[in-house]
C-alpha cells in the first residue's frame, strides 16, 4: 500500500471515531439557531472544539467578534478549511450550515491529526454571515487568505455536484425623491417618487428579457408613501442583481442605474442609486481541486457529477476566497432532488440520517484533499497554475 492511501485511511478512521462528537456539535448549532454576525453560542463551541485538539485559536478576526482562525502546523503549504454557522430568520438551519460547520470541523480535526507535525498548516477558518452581510469578504480583505494555498468546504444541497455555479451578487437601493403635495387640491404642484419607482420597475421588466444567462434582477418596495391623501415625496426599492461574473454584474448594476436615472427624467424626480455592502464575488472553481475532492468524496461512498448545464443555485461571499486562492465549494445531497433549500423540509434534513451521512462522508473527503495538498508539492503548484490560467483567461 503506498503511503498516501495510508494517510486516507487513517483519515477516514479519525472521522469515524470523530462522528458522535461531530454530530453533537451539528444537532447542537441545528437547535439553536443563530442569525448571522450574532452566531455566538457556535462560533464558541466550534472554537471550544478546536482548542481541545490543540489548535491555536484566534478570535475576533477581522473585526468580527463571531469570526475565528484556529492554526495547526506553521508555513506552507497552508490549506484552509471553512466553517459557516449562521442561520435564517424564521427557519433556523435551512440552509444547512450547522452542516457545514460540523464537516469542516471534523475534516480539520482529521488532517491535523494525521499530518501530525508534518509539513505546513492546517488553517480552520470561522466565517460568519454568509446569508447576510458576507464575513468570508471581511476575512479575505483582512488579510486571513493571503498565506493560503487552498480553501476547502462543502455545502449540503438537494444535488451532489462536484462544483458550484454561484454567480455574483449585489443589492441596490434605488430612492426616488419627489414633492409632496394634495393630490386633488393642488395636483400640479406634485411630483410622485412612488410613480418614478414604478416606471423604474417597467423599465426593468424590459430589460430583464434581454438578460443572459445566470442574470438576474428581483426587486422590491421598501416604501412607497405616508397616506394616500398626500402625494409621495419619497419612494424606495431595494433590488437584488446576480450575473455571470462580477465585471457582468458590474455592467448589470450600470443598466439598471440607467433605468432608475431614465424613470426620473421622466416623471421629473430626483434618484439615488446605491450599492449595499460590498456584494459577492462569482465563484471560480478550481478544477485541479475540485476533481481530487470528487475522487475521494466517492471513495466515501457519494458520487458526485458536474452542475446541470444553465442552473444557477445562487450566490455566496466563497466568491470572494475564490477569486483570491484556489477553492472549491461542492454540494452533497441531503435530500431528493424535488425538494429545495431555504425550506422547513431541508432544515429538518439538516437534521436527519442522511444529513449525518453526508457531512462524516464530506469531512472525511476533505480530510483526504487536505492531506494530500500538504504532501504533494506538485499538487500544490498545479492547483495555483490552474488558478492563473483562469485569472489570464478572465473567468
């Protein structure tokens, strides 16, 4: 047997004996459902958890009182494993993340174990707030990725694809400001921001037939007047863009600024268009990576496939790691294809045997992909030299 199969072996070995302490710490976070940036009960315990196996813990990075590094090993390669651990408003753990959590959790336990002290570190990276807000943006404009080599984690998900089509993603709030005035008793002294917005709203609506594919505009009213007896002087939408790449969302907010600006030259409102937050980069896989992880994933028993061609699952702030260092984010299927998450059903798959499944399946993949990163030097430099083509080639 040659010795990295070795290595696997003893990976997977230390995942199985991890897999009731890694349970508990996933129907732990599943129970109590934190939102994000206020993930406190999880970000302790998953430091707690790393601690004890002798990592060097760090918390508060980036500003982020629930955001942590937890280091193992010192130089390079470094190979980052990353954990998320907030949930959503009225549906707790929909998403999965107590999941993902638990499985980086138990895949760097693995690989630190078994690398021992071997070459390079084992970085385990807490990133709260990927469903509003993106902590993974704050840690990488921190500097936490600038040593990394690569940066592994695995979604839950009704597929199990080998890689994510994640596009780019930002919000926009559109304000339209008009005059108030009677609407009966002295019309002509109005002008109507709640009318500018609706226009704004059809010019969008035509400009969504011309969108590409992985292109999108949703938008909503956040406010659109006091009393109906009294013409609107401010009017806002909030509007979510998601495109191909971030140079196409980029493009996509410009022709959506067009159409506000067009709404108010019309209606003889003022508009503010403005960007919230810094939005989410595309996701880049790396193929280098994400084939390796394929391979073992199905050595664990879950055999995955590429994406359906022209589905576009969504956006994520991995976006923004991935455009820095080779990464990658598969999804593994916790439930039948018909079903969806951010749904009651797919938290209480969170929850389930098969969720359990996936996520000993998934650490014990990851574990395997870390090792071999840490090992393999040749690996390691075809990762990065797959990364430059892609950044030469603009994808």
């Amino acid at each position: 047997m040659e010795w990295h199969e070795e290595l696997h072996e003893r990976a997977d070995e230390r995942v199985g004996a991890l897999a009731d302490r890694l349970w508990a710490v996933a129907t732990a976070l599943h129970e109590r459902p934190e939102l994000s940036y206020e993930e406190h009960a999880a970000a302790g315990r998953l430091t707690a958890e790393l601690a004890a196996d002798g990592f060097a813990v760090e918390t508060g990075v980036a500003g982020l009182p629930t955001a942590f590094v937890a280091r193992a090993g010192s130089g390079r390669p470094c190979v980052a494993l990353l954990m998320e651990y907030d949930a959503l408003p009225g549906l707790g753990h929909a998403c999965g993340h107590n999941l993902i959590a638990a499985t980086g959790l138990g895949a760097a336990l693995a690989a630190r174990e078994v690398l021992a002290d071997g070459p390079g570190t084992v970085l385990a990276v807490g990133c709260p707030a990927e469903e509003h807000g993106g902590g993974k943006v704050a840690l990488a404009e921190a500097g936490v990725f600038d040593d990394v080599d690569a940066a592994l984690m695995v979604h839950p998900g009704v597929h199990s694809w080998s890689w994510a089509p994640l596009t780019a993603q930002v919000e926009l709030k559109v304000t339209f400001h008009g005059r108030a005035a009677h609407p009966t008793g002295d019309p002509e002294a109005g002008i109507d921001a709640l009318a500018a917005l609706i226009q704004a709203f059809g010019a969008i609506s035509a400009l969504r037939q011309r969108l590409p594919a992985g292109s999108h505009v949703q938008g909503i009213i956040t406010h659109g007047g006091e009393a109906t007896n009294i013409v609107p002087d401010r009017a806002e939408g909030r509007f979510g863009l998601r495109a191909l790449t971030t140079d196409a969302l980029d493009r996509l907010v410009e022709d959506v600024s067009t159409c506000a600006q067009g709404a108010a030259l019309a209606t003889g409102a003022k508009v503010d268009v403005e960007r919230l937050g810094r939005g989410y980069a595309h996701f880049r896989d790396n193929p280098v990576l994400s084939e390796r992880f394929t391979e073992h994933l199905a050595a664990c028993g879950i055999h995955a496939t590429p994406p359906a061609p022209g589905v576009f699952l969504g956006s994520s702030d991995i976006g923004n790691v991935s455009v820095r260092v080779p990464a990658i984010h598969p999804f593994v299927a916790i439930t039948a294809e018909e079903y969806s998450d951010h749904t009651p059903e797919f938290a209480a798959a969170a929850a389930s045997p098969r969720g359990r499944s996936a996520m000993l399946a998934a650490a014990a993949a990851l574990a395997r992909t870390a090792i071999d990163l840490s090992t393999h030097p040749a690996l390691v430099s075809r990762v990065w030299d797959c990364f430059r083509n892609q950044e030469r080639n603009g994808h």
